[in-house]
C-alpha cells in the first residue's frame, strides 16, 4: 500500500490535546508528528493547572499555619519565600515537560520543533532556528490552545498576563486584579493568602459569570471578609509608571497604586500566524476555528480539538475531544464527548466545585426545579477563629426527581464534586442521594444529608 503523505496525522500544539492525540494515533499503528515551538504541555502544564494547583497549595499553608494555633500547635510566626516557591515550581514544570516529551517519543511520535503554520489542506510549515521544513499528511490536528487577551487601555504594557504570574519578581506586596472570572479570582486568592495586598476589579455586577448564582454570592462574600477589596461595576481606565510603583486610574476618577497589574479579562483562541486563511478553514468568534460533532473544520482533513474551538476551555475536555478523534479517524469511531455534565473547579480559598446545570439554567430547561441548600462553618474550624464557611446546594428537576445541578464552595470542593459528578452522570435522583449513607464526619456526607427544600 502506498503512502502518498509523510505522515497519517500531523499535530500542531504540544498541549493536553495535541499530546493525548498524538499518542493516542501512534498506538493505533499511525504515522504521526507533532510541532511544538514552546515547552511541551500547553498553558495547563506551564502556565495554568499545574503551577497554579501548586501555588494554590502554598496559599492553603498560610491558612493552614493560623489555624493549628487552635488546635493546639504553638508555632513561631512563620516567614514565606517568594524564590523558594518558584525555583521548586520551575523544577517542578521542568520535569513534566521531559516526561511528556518521554510520552511521545515512546510511542514513537515524531517531535518537530518549530512554529508551524498550513500550506493546505495536507501540508505544513515549521519555522525554526534550523530552517524551514515542510510536511505532508493525510490528517492535520490543529491543537494551539488559547492565549490570554489583554485590554485596550492606555498603558496596558505596564500590566501582565496570568502567564507571568509564576515568576514575578520580587513578590508584588499590592497587587490590583482587572477581571471577574476563575482566573482573576483564583489569583486575587492565592496572592492574598501568601501576603499581597489585593484588589479585585471587575466591571459586572458580581463575579464567576456563568457559575451558579449562590455560589457566586457566596464567593464574592469570602473575598470581603477575607480582606480582598472587591470591587463590582468598576473598571481600570488606564495605568501609567508613578513614583511609588503602577498608578491605576479608576473610572470612579480614583487611583490605586499596585506593584503588579494582572489583566485576567478573558482568552482567547491562538490562531495567529497558523495560516488558517490559506487553508480555507472557517473562524468563528474572536477567531475561534469553527468544528462539527466530529472535530472536522471546514477542510475535511484538517480537525480542531480544545480552547482553539473555543467551546469548552477545560484540560479534561481537549483531552476528551482528542480521544474522540483519534477513535474518528484510526479506530472504531464510537466514541463521543458528552458535553452534558461536566464537573470542574475553580481554586479560590476556599475552593468553587460543581457539576452540571446552575439553578437558574435549570429552571430555564425545566420549569420546577427543588433547590436544597445549606451553608454552615466546617467542623475544623470550630477550634479556629477562621471565618471560612461551606456553601453546599442540590438543584433537582422536580418531575424526575433527578439531580441536575450540584454546586459546592468549601474546603477540598473539587475533590469532593469529582465523586459525586460520576452519579449525576449515571442519572442519580435525589432519593438516591437521601437512601446513600454519608460517611459521619465529613463535609461530603451533606450531600446525601439534605433533606428540606429551600422555600
């Protein structure tokens, strides 16, 4: 049989997607590249999930350190080191990148480093220090992933982007925020928690847009408690150097001065310079390559996967997607991304995790739905003077009696949604949650303990 291309499929983006594609086609016999320009692993090992769960972890140990004083623990009061973080970090990072190259080449992927763009509908360039090359294949996977976008206000270059929170330098002691989402609230969190004085700026009327309600409320509500100067219906107008670090003119006609600015106003697909014009593949918003059910663009031959489709930006779903097409184009084509569920978690302190439909979603798709809620302070913290609290909901549809939503804030949500999303997914209704014993004590056993109906 002859082979009119180099290869069977030819991946650009060395993330979640790209990674998981490119081997996942490898073991199925495929002939497969991928190009890479950056480290290996995409934004979610170098500058996203990872770092960020880790720096996550550091801030919890600031909390942490306070708390023992109630139990019992009489410590010295404890110093942080901004440079210590980061160099275990950076080795941290480094090491992953080798082991998803190791991942690839053992699967007998062949690694082009470069930035490569389309020719066509089968052949690719890469640029790199070395030259051009050019590729051919009966497949192209496009898996660039997304980039932070940053505003148009007058001095924005004196700003950053999340991808540089990880090694600033020195530590910002007063750090201002510029946006309402995950990110922007993530951060706003972990820096308050290792000592930075943080403001939060967000132009809507309250943050986590898109997240439930309650838990919105609730989180919003931490964050002043905590000591983070949230600030709702308010935007930054421009920044410029001042004597005593970043001036940042508010549109309330006030200042704030910051030693870092972070714009976390959103991403956007990363689709410059991939030569998506001269392909003839069709974008959609803000760029984003547009995909049917099976990850085909408007080239068949050329297929999309992850934040470059700009559907779902989650590392779970591009890993999804990806297996999805590797099945599509080199096995059996049965399997499908169920898009219906999907639980994920935001790493504020404490932490957001939740699992399908927000309340107000679900009284749009059903008409009645029963909400069940309780809010009450953990029983680790009863020793403590910490002020944390749990938010834990249940959004059922009242003529199947299904759980259709579950929304948690509060100590190790993430942990605790991950389980129970498997059970939502199977159909789980709430009679099977309340006939479910909870595991006495925990925060998870609320859950399966609700039993009056929010009026």
């Amino acid at each position: 049989m002859s082979h009119p291309h180099q290869f069977d499929l030819f991946v650009i983006g060395g993330g979640s997607g790209g990674v998981r594609a490119a081997r996942w086609a490898a073991q199925r016999g495929a002939r497969v590249a991928l190009a890479e320009a950056a480290a290996l692993g995409g934004t979610c090992v170098n500058v996203g999930c990872i770092p960020k769960k880790l720096y996550s972890y550091a801030a919890h140990y600031a909390h942490d350190l306070r708390d023992a004083a109630g139990f019992g623990w009489q410590l010295k009061p404890p110093g942080f080191d901004w440079s210590v973080l980061k160099a275990n970090r950076a080795r941290e990072i480094l090491r992953l990148n080798g082991i998803y190259e190791q991942l690839l080449l053992g699967a007998g992927v062949q690694v082009v480093r470069g930035w490569a763009s389309l020719a066509d509908a089968h052949t690719v360039h890469v640029q790199s220090a070395g030259g051009l090359e050019t590729f051919t294949a009966r497949h192209i996977l496009l898996a660039t992933g997304g980039t932070p976008v940053v505003p148009e206000v007058a001095g924005a270059e004196l700003g950053v982007s999340s991808d540089a929170m990880f090694d600033l330098d020195p530590f910002p002691r007063r750090l201002v925020v510029v946006g309402g989402g995950y990110i922007a609230c993530e951060f706003a969190s972990i820096f308050h928690s290792l000592g930075a004085k943080v403001h939060l700026l967000y132009r809507g009327e309250q943050v986590l847009r898109g997240f439930d309600d309650d838990v919105r409320q609730f989180v919003a509500t931490h964050f002043l408690r905590e000591g983070i100067d949230l600030r709702l219906g308010m935007e930054a107008v421009s920044l410029a150097r001042g004597a005593g670090g970043i001036d940042v003119a508010l549109q309330d006609g006030t200042t704030l001065q910051a030693d870092t600015v972070l714009f976390a106003t959103g991403r956007v697909p990363n689709v410059s310079g991939l030569g998506l014009e001269d392909a003839g593949v069709e974008q959609g918003r803000n760029g984003a390559i547009v995909v049917d059910r099976h990850y085909r663009t408007s080239v068949p031959s050329i297929h999309a996967v992850g934040d470059v489709t700009a559907r779902v930006q989650l590392t779970p779903v591009a890993l999804g997607e990806a297996m999805a097409v590797v099945d599509h184009l080199f096995g059996e084509g049965r399997r499908v991304l169920d898009y219906e569920i999907i639980p994920t978690a935001v790493f504020t302190h404490p932490n957001v995790g939740t699992a399908g439909l927000t309340e107000r979603q679900a009284r749009e798709r059903f008409g009645k739905v029963t909400v069940f809620r309780t809010d009450f302070k953990p029983l680790r913290h009863t020793l403590t003077e910490n002020p944390e609290r749990c938010l834990m909901k249940l959004v059922v549809d009242a003529n199947s009696d299904r759980v259709v939503g579950l929304h948690m804030v509060g100590p190790d949500a993430g942990e605790i949604v991950q389980g129970f999303a498997v059970a939502m997914r199977a159909g789980a209704t709430k009679a099977l949650f309340d006939s479910t014993l909870g595991i006495h004590p925990t925060i998870a056993e609320e859950f399966v303990t609700l039993r009056e109906p929010v009026r």
